[in-house]
C-alpha cells in the first residue's frame, strides 16, 4: 500500500499530520486509522471466503455432472 511513496514521503507526511493535529490528536486518529483498517480487512475477508466456498461448491457440482 506505501511502497510508492517510500520512507522521505512517509516522514514528510508524518510531519505534515504532526503540524496540523497536534501531538495530543495524533494517537487518537492513529487508533482510529488502525481500527478502520482491521474492519475493512475482516469485512474483505468474508466476502473473500463466501466467494470461493461459492466457487468450490460449483467446481463440485461440475464435477459430478461430468461424471454422469
């Protein structure tokens, strides 16, 4: 996900939010960041896994049919 902007761009960026939020601020929106970021992944996940149970029921079913 960061590999294009490498380490110089992520420290500008840190600076950046360090100015603009303030040290208080910064732990908070990085939890919170932090938190977003492990839902959206487990909600990628299930979708993930319901596809390819889908996908090996199906893959089953051709296979008994070409069976017959």
């Amino acid at each position: 996900m960061f590999s294009n902007i490498g380490i110089p761009g992520f420290i500008i960026i840190l600076i950046l939010a360090l100015m603009i939020f303030g040290p208080s601020k910064l732990p908070q929106i990085g939890r919170a960041v932090g938190t977003s970021l492990r839902e959206f992944k487990d909600a990628t996940k299930g979708i993930t896994d319901e596809i390819q149970a889908d996908f090996k029921e199906d893959v089953q079913a051709a296979k008994k049919d070409s069976l017959k």
